[in-house]
C-alpha cells in the first residue's frame, strides 16, 4: 500500500533507558503496533533498551544541554 510508512504511529519516550521508561518501552513494544523512538540522557543505554525492545531507534536528549 503506497505511503503505508507515513500512517505508521510513531512513539517518542522520553526517559526510556531509564527503570520505569524500559519497562514502559518494553510493554508499548508488547502491546502497541507503532514505531518506538527511546530517548535517554546515555545514547548507549537508549540503543540498549532500543534493541531490547525493538524500537525504532534511539536518541540522547537531556534537558540540560538541549537548545
């Protein structure tokens, strides 16, 4: 189906790499069909839980360096 991909929900959650945002990633990756982007303040702990999960991606977005 052409555009299909534009349709795709996409997810963005932040705090994901975290206890409780991983846990949340996990449970919308086990019962939502979307696209998960997992933003964390460690760009290696938000593709960790990305792969875990099988997001989308990841990103690193802390709120203290962000312009």
């Amino acid at each position: 189906m052409p555009g299909a991909e534009m349709n795709r929900k996409r997810i963005l959650l932040v705090g994901g790499a975290g206890v409780f945002g991983s846990r949340l990633a996990q449970g919308l990756a086990d019962t939502i069909d979307a696209d998960g982007l997992i933003a964390g303040r460690r760009l290696s702990k938000a593709e960790a839980i990305a792969r875990k999960v099988r997001a989308a991606s990841a990103v690193r977005l802390d709120r203290n360096t962000a312009t």
